[in-house]
C-alpha cells in the first residue's frame, strides 16, 4: 500500500490506482473492502501466465508491470522469463 503526498491510496507507488483518500476514507477500510485491494490479495484471479504458474502464491508477479503493459492489474507480469506452460501448475505451499 502506497499513500501519496495528497493523501492518495494506492496499492503501491509504482501502481497509480487511486483507490480513496485518507483525508476522506478510513485506510484500513479501504484495504480490507476496496475491490481492487481483495482482487490483489486472491492468487486464484491471476490471469494467463501467472495464473497457471506454481509460484502464484509466493511471487504473483509484478501488477505494476502487468498494469504497465496491458492496462489489466491481474494479467501477467510480462518481464518474466519462467514459462508455467498450457496447465495450471500446483501451488507451491506458502
């Protein structure tokens, strides 16, 4: 979580996506209830690549690079080399 010098909410610094403002919105409610904040937390909506990668769970890739790119938060980081192939592979456990 990133909060700018106007009060700005977002999920980091490298990932503009103003999501509230804490002069008007209880921080902790914004991370526990915003949309996007739930969607970053869940591995399973991960698309494509990162979603059938066995790493979900511990690396998720780069959202801010994935945003970058596609304008999606939850495609694929596509700076990374590790190809998971066409079947989702098994987590590996946290």
């Amino acid at each position: 979580m990133f909060i700018d010098h106007l009060g700005n909410i977002c999920p980091s610094g490298f990932l503009p996506v103003q999501r509230g403002n804490v002069r008007t919105a209880d921080l902790a409610d914004v991370y526990r209830h915003d949309e996007i904040f739930r969607r970053l937390r869940n591995e399973s909506l991960l698309l494509d690549r990162c979603g059938r990668c066995r790493f979900r769970t511990v690396c998720g890739g780069s959202r801010s690079r994935a945003f970058a790119a596609t304008g999606a938060v939850m495609a694929s980081d596509p700076l990374c080399v590790y190809d998971p192939g066409q079947v989702t592979e098994p987590a590996v456990c946290q």
